[in-house]
C-alpha cells in the first residue's frame, strides 16, 4: 500500500480544450503495472460484485501485476466484450471501484486502485489483434437486432456465436448508439467503437443503416414476413426533455441530443472544413444539468470556440450524477460551475435569438425520495446570465415511436419496454434492454442486459 | 447501401426531379411522409425531403427538391447512375386521408411537390379535388401538368403575372371559401409566410387547414427536438408528431424565426461550395 495511486497522463487542458482529441491519454506500461501492484488480492473481492457484468477483477489485475496482460485480456474477454469502451466510460467510483477494499480503508473512493483505467490499458493493448471469436455451425435462424448501442452490440455478437443469421437494423447512417453521436471524440475515440462494428462485420453480422424499425419495417414485419425468429429491442432513450420552461422554443436553444449529434455525428466541429451541418458559434453558453450529458455538452461548447461556459445546476455539487472524472475535467478546462441555480425562463431579443437566462438561487431543503436533499427555489433572488446559447441536458425520457407501431409490446408508465429477468418482453420472441428498458442508464449496463438477453434468445431458439 | 439515382429531370430553374432506388421505402410508405438523405456518409448533412411518389414494383422514390443551399446544390449535379449513400424513412405520420368531400389544395413553389401525393391520395379516397398553384414567376410553375390530371378545377397563379392569374394564392382560396359550397377542408403546403397567410384566410371562413411544416432536422426519429415547433401552445416535434398538423394552431411566426437559425453560415457554406466548383470547372 506503500504506492500511490498512478496518475493517468492527460492533455493540458489549455491545449485540449483546442481540439477534439482524447483528452486522457490511458497508462504507460510503467504507471499500469504500478497501478496493478496496488491491489491487495482481496480474498472475497467485493470489486467484482460492484461490476455490473463480473469481470474477474481481481484476477486481471493479478495478472498486470505479473507483466502478463495477455492474460489479463483473456480474463477480461470472458465477460466483456467492450473492454476498450467501458474502461473509458464506465462510472468506476459507483460500480466497481467503489467497492474495493483499498479505496475503503482510506475511505475515499480516489484512492482506489484505478479497475478502470487498467482495463482500459489492457484492451488498448490489445485493439489491433485478431480475436474474432470462434462461430458455431449455421442454425438457419434468424435474429434482429433493433438499434446499435452498446446493448445491440453485444446481442449481435453473442447471437452470432451461437450459429444464428443476425441483421442488426439502425435509424442512423452510422452504427454505435450514443456512444457515437452522444458520447464525445474526446473522451470515447469513435474509432474504437468502430473497431467493435467492424469485428461484428468480419464475424458474419450483417448491418443495415438508414434502417428505422417502426417505420421501415415494424417488428411484426420483421418477424412475420421477414423470417425473423427472435428481435431484441436496443433502441435506448432517445427523447429529450426539456424543462418546460418560457422561451425554449428561441433560436440558441438546444437540447444535448441535438448539440451532440451535430457536433459528434455530424461532425460540425469540422464546418466549413467538409463537413456540412452547422452548428451555433457561441461565445457564452449555459448548459443546465448535472450529468455525464451536461458536462459533455458543456466541454464541446469550449471546443467549438466558445469563451465562457456556465454549467447550471440545482443541487450542490456532491450530488451530480457525472463522473468525477469528468466534473474534474470540465473545472480544468474552464467550464464555470453555478451550483444551486436554475433557470426560470431563457430571454430572447427581437429576433428571438437568446440573449440570458434567468436564473434563481436554491437551498437545499429535506431529503426527497431519492435520499437526496431536495433543492428548493429562494424566493426574489432571480438574476439574469449574459448567454448566447442554452443547452438543456435534463436528461432523456423514452422514445414512444415503437410504443405506437407495436401493438401487443407492453410498456411501463414511464413509456420504458416491461421485460422479465431474462429480458423477454410480453411477446414471444421479442427481448429487449439497455436505455429502453432502465430508463438513461449506462453502457455497461446496456451492455449486462444485452447478454441476459442474448442467452435467453440463443435458449429459446435452441428450443424453437 | 447506396441509393442509385435512375431518372432525373429539371422542372423548373432551380427544381429538380430524380428517381432513386430504395425499394424498402417504396413499399412502405404513404401520402404525407417524408425521407432524410445524406449524400456521403462523413461529412454530408442530412436533408429531409418528401416522399413525392414511388413505384413499389420497380422499388424507386421519387424526390422533387430545389437547389437552395449547399446540399441541395450538391444534389443537383448528380447524375443518372450516381448513387446516395444514405435514405433513411418513411419518416413521419401519414396524411389522415378519407372522404371528406371537397378539399382545397393549396401549393406554393417547392411546395407543390409534397402536395402532389396527397392531393392523388384525396382524389383516390373519392374527393373533389380543387387545387391551386402558385409560384413567384413563370419558371418556377412545376408540376402543372400532374396537378392537371387529379384535379377538378386547378388554378394557376404568379406574383409576377408572367403565367395564370396574376395573384398570390390566398386570392383564389378565398374566393373557393366563399361558394355557396364550403370546401370540408383546405390543405396548404409552401413556404411558411403562405401556409401562415393561407391559414388567416380559411380561418374566416372556418376551413378546417392542413400544413405541412418543413422545419430544419437532424435526425428524424424524435431523438434531438430540433425540429420543435409550437402547436397550439404545445411543443411538437415535426418528424414524429407530424409533418402535417392543424394550421390554426401552428405558431408561425416562431417557427419562420428558428428556421433562419442558420442563415448565415448556410449562406457560408453555399458560397464556398459554388466557388470550389466554379474553381475546378465543373460549374455551367
Ligand atoms: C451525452 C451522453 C453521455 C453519456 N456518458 C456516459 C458515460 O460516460 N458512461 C456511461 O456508462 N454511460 C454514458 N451515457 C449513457 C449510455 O451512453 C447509454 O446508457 C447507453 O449507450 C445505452 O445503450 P443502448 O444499448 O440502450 O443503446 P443506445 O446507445 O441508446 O443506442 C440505441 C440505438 O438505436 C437506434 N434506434 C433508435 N430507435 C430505432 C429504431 N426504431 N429503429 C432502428 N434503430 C433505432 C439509435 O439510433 C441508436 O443508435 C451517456 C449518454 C449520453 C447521451
Ligand atoms: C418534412 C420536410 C419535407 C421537405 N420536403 C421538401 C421537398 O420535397 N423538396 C424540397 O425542395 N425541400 C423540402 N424540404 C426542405 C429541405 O429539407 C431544405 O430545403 C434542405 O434541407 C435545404 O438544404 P441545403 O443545404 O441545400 O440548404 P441550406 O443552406 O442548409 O438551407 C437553405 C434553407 O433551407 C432550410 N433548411 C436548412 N436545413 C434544413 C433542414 N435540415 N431541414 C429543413 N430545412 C432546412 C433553411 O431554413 C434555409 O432557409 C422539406 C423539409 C421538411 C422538414
Ligand atoms: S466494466 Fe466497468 S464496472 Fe466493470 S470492471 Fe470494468 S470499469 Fe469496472
Ligand atoms: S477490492 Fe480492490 S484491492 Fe481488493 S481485489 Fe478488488 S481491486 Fe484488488
Ligand atoms: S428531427 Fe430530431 S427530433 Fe425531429
């Protein structure tokens, strides 16, 4: 316990807030295996219970430790499929890394040992090798795979191991999910997620983009025309909330989907230099949230150019749902954090372009049912922000398109699919996962249920 | 899978028709709904265009589209055998079509190529079909003769007087409104200074109007609000909950503001786009 906790090498923020690179740059053999050395091999190994898919930590870990990360990548592969990904992405401080036995006995959870960024050095390690995973003969079965996010993903690549003739169908013109046109270049290279595509690609998967299932095709289609005999739902959350709020219909309002996916997907970063959507050349922004989703929104606003970026969030900062990594980053790079605030209305000029935001100030009051101490409005202490630009980044709610062209699918109140523990939807034949089914959740979560999902599929077609 | 353009022709200066193979799309859509292209896959933004026929048989769409801006343009100069890479829909809710009775069918400019399918859907389902066109000049009058054919009475209208009636289209609408016969609804589709002028008129007369908006998107699929707009005090998303919603209610005024949201660097974008042309000579 004598070793510190290794710093992960990082771009200075002055310079990364500049340009669209990855911002962290992920361990040297040196720093990982220091890092590695840093565990105590836990007898028990609470880690692995805080890991949403199990990854033997404790073991990988063991195995940098002793220089052999080819090892360590096979530990790993057995459970986790987007090791490259999660390692950036995963909320370590919540999930695994909050439960490991050297963060506790400093009780505090930075002073952990960093699972993450070691997964993350050990799949890097690895991108380039060819593991595409063995095949079992052809079932002549057919699966769909609706929608390509982390939990469509690794639905493809499971059902396909078992023999199975899987389509994976996509609204966008690019596969990924929200790791493509939500998650930003700079903390998630698209490139790494691409690899996973391609890989799914050289196994035999076939993928049709442009593909909107619903309305293209709907899901009794697919299954009563089309020959599928299977369909797993992946479609995620994509609905953005806004706040109900006067003037968010003002030119200079986005919600984070919109701004994301200009600047991701489309690439608008790149305006001018080839690519062809535009996207708001803001100099004072304010983004309301406190997520993985405003602090995205907020370090992309910097990196289109932006001068000051106001973060707006109601609760204190302790209760951000955001890593802390990236709230760490986002301080770093100048991101202007308005805690314990919220905008009551945006203001617009005679051309009904955004010119502030009014804001009031909260308290913070009880406890409400999340445990959480509810945050309450001061009365009279309303005051207005200089802004350009508003990004609401609140969160996102479910998209009801396959709810209206899927009669007989049962749905929740919330508009979220119902499934069993296996993942199976109220009708046969049907699973679904992910956003759609837990609300905005995480990849690694999406990623749990896509293979609950993918085992119970392979089942049932074993029987069918 | 890219989409191979089959057909194409120019209607009108700036207006061009193409026929493209996307059979998936060809069967399953209908009157009112609507597709999102993007020419290449990197770096080409996406483009919503009404579905303005389609021949399931041969598995093609046809898109009517007026070269406005930078991806219009680029659309343009493509060719017989060129291809799209990227044509996602049928997006959008179909037009409720039944038997109203007399409907009034009102376009302006580009507008007339997303009231085509819908005005042959009405005259299908057994409607008297009276349709007024519109457009700033003579050039710019397409699809007369398309129009002609499912219409029982069609009006030609310019600005200018050089064809038809000299008359901007709410003229004739207003005069339809004022028969003894009362058309059972008015469907008005155009830029949205004339839907937004079209409403004012068969509001008078209490005609139920139809438009369909054409706001700026990304994705279509729900997922971004960008193409939010106010419809009677609520906020609807065009790609899901329309394009095509009841005229009364649609805050025009709001909507024609967020759509020059991007004035100036569309203009940007279209100014270097022509000068790269004119530059390597590809530009008539
Ligand atoms: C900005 C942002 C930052 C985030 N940061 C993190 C983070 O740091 N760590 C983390 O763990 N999680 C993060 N998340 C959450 C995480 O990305 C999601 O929980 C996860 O991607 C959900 O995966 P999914 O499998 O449900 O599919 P999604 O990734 O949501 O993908 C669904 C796909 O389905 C497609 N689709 C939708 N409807 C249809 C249809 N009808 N037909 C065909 N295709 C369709 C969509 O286009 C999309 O590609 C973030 C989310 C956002 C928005
Ligand atoms: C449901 C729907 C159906 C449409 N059907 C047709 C059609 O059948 N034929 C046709 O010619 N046009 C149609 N449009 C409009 C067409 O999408 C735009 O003209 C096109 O996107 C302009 O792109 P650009 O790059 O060439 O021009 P830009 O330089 O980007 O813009 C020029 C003008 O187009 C508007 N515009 C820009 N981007 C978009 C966008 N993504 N969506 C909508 N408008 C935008 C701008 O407000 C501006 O006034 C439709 C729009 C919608 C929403
Ligand atoms: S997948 Fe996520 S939770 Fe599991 S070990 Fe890796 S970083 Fe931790
Ligand atoms: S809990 Fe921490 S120290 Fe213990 S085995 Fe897991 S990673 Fe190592
Ligand atoms: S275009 Fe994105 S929600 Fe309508």
């Amino acid at each position: 316990l004598k070793i510190p906790p290794q710093e992960m090498p990082a771009q200075e923020p002055d310079v990364r807030k500049n340009n669209v690179e990855e911002v962290a740059l992920g361990y040297t053999e040196e720093e990982a295996r220091l890092e590695a050395m840093r565990c105590i091999q836990c007898k028990n190994a609470p880690c692995v219970e805080g890991c949403p898919v199990r990854i033997n930590i404790k073991d990988f870990v063991g195995a940098i430790a002793d220089g052999d990360d080819q090892k360590a990548m096979e530990i790993i592969q057995q459970n986790q499929l987007l090791a490259a990904v999660c390692g950036r992405v995963c909320p370590q401080e919540i999930q695994c890394q909050a439960k490991c036995t050297v963060g506790l006995r400093y009780k505090d959870p930075t002073m952990a040992v960093s699972i993450g960024r070691l997964e993350r050095f050990v799949a890097d390690k690895f991108l380039d090798n060819d593991m595409t995973p063995k095949i079992a003969p052809e079932t002549g079965k057919k699966v769909a795979v609706v929608g390509s996010g982390p939990g469509g993903i690794v639905v493809a690549g499971e059902c396909r191991r078992a023999g199975h003739d899987v389509t994976i169908f996509e609204a966008f013109h690019k596969p990924g999910g929200v790791m493509v046109y939500g998650i930003p270049e700079f903390r998630l290279p698209k490139a790494l997620v691409q690899k996973e595509i391609d890989k799914l690609i050289k196994m035999g998967v076939k993928l049709e983009c442009n593909f909107l299932v619903g309305r293209t095709r709907t899901v009794k289609q697919l299954m009563n025309e089309d020959g599928f005999q299977a369909v797993y739902i992946g479609v995620g959350a994509g609905l953005p909330k806004f706040m109900n709020i006067e003037g968010e219909q003002l030119v200079g309002v986005y919600s984070a989907n919109e701004y994301l996916t200009r600047a991701n997907l489309m690439k608008a970063y790149d305006f001018g230099k080839g690519a062809d959507t535009p996207i708001a050349r803001s100099k004072k922004v304010a983004v309301f949230g406190g997520g993985n989703v405003a602090m995205d929104s907020a370090r992309t606003a910097l990196r289109l150019g932006a001068e000051e970026v106001y973060l707006i969030y109601r609760r204190s900062e302790a209760e951000m749902p955001a890593r802390i990594e990236e709230i760490h980053h986002a301080k770093e790079e100048g991101v202007k954090f308005l805690i314990l605030q919220n905008p009551k209305r945006i203001l617009g000029d005679d051309k009904a372009r955004v010119r502030a935001v009014e804001c009031l100030r909260y308290e913070l009051g009880e406890p409400d049912d999340s445990g959480r101490r509810r945050p309450v409005p001061i009365e009279g202490s309303e005051f207005e922000i200089e802004v350009d630009t508003a990004i609401v980044a609140i969160g996102n709610g479910a998209n009801p398109l396959l709810q209206q062209t899927t009669p007989g699918l049962k749905f929740n109140k919330w508009g979220n699919i119902e499934v069993d523990d296996n993942c199976k939807t109220s009708i046969e034949g049907v699973y679904a996962g992910g956003d759609i089914v837990l609300g905005a959740a995480t990849v690694i979560l999406a990623m749990g249920q896509g293979r609950i999902a993918a085992q119970s599929i392979n089942e049932y077609l074993k029987s069918g | 899978m890219p989409h191979k353009i089959v057909n194409k022709n120019q209607l009108s200066e700036n207006v061009y028709r193409i026929e493209v193979e996307a059979a998936n799309i060809a069967s399953a859509r209908k009157p009112g709904q609507f597709v999102i292209v993007g020419i290449s896959t990197e770096y080409s933004e996406r483009i919503p265009l009404t579905i303005a026929g389609a021949d399931a048989d041969k598995g093609t769409i046809t898109l009517i589209f007026q070269a406005v801006g930078k991806s219009t343009a680029e659309m343009a100069n493509l060719e017989v055998g060129d291809s799209i890479d990227n044509i996602v829909g049928p997006l959008g809710q179909p037009t409720h079509i039944e038997k109203f009775g007399t409907v009034v069918c009102v376009g302006g400019g580009i507008g007339n190529a997303p009231l085509l399918p819908i005005a042959k859907g009405l005259k299908e389902a057994g409607n008297k079909i009276i349709s007024i066109i519109g457009a700033r000049t003579k050039e710019l009058i397409i699809l007369e003769d398309e129009f002609k054919a499912i219409s029982d009475e069609l009006t030609v209208v310019t600005d200018d007087g050089s064809y038809g009636r000299k008359a901007l289209v709410t003229e004739p609408l207003k005069e339809v409104c004022s028969r003894g016969e009362k058309p059972a609804l008015a469907v008005a589709i155009g830029p949205t200074p004339m839907m937004k002028f079209c409403c004012l008129t068969t509001k008078e007369f209490d005609v139920p109007t139809v438009v369909s908006l054409n706001t700026i998107m990304i994705d279509g699929t729900g997922m971004c609000g960008g193409c939010r707009v106010e419809v009677g005090g609520e906020t609807k998303f065009v790609c899901v909950d329309g394009p095509e919603f009841d005229g009364h209610k649609v805050n025009f005024d709001l909507m024609m503001k967020r759509m020059n949201a991007y004035k100036d660097l569309e203009q940007e974008a279209l100014d270097k786009y022509k000068e790269h042309r004119c530059k390597i000579g590809l530009d008539k």
